[in-house]
C-alpha cells in the first residue's frame, strides 16, 4: 500500500510517503500571504 500526499489550504501542506514497510507523514508550514 502507498500513502498519498494531503495539502490543508494553502498554509499548511503535508506530504505521506512510504519508507520500507513504514508511512512517513512531513507536516510542511508555509507562511505565504
């Protein structure tokens, strides 16, 4: 199975990947207007 990649908005964006056998999940935090 894969994670998929989920952004909120246009602040916050956050990225789910598959490492190994593991799901990764990166919370990214933009501070663009």
């Amino acid at each position: 199975m894969r994670c998929m990649g989920v952004r909120d908005n246009m602040v916050h964006l956050i990225i789910a990947y598959t490492l190994n056998d593991q799901c990764i999940v990166v919370l990214i935090t933009q501070t663009s207007p």
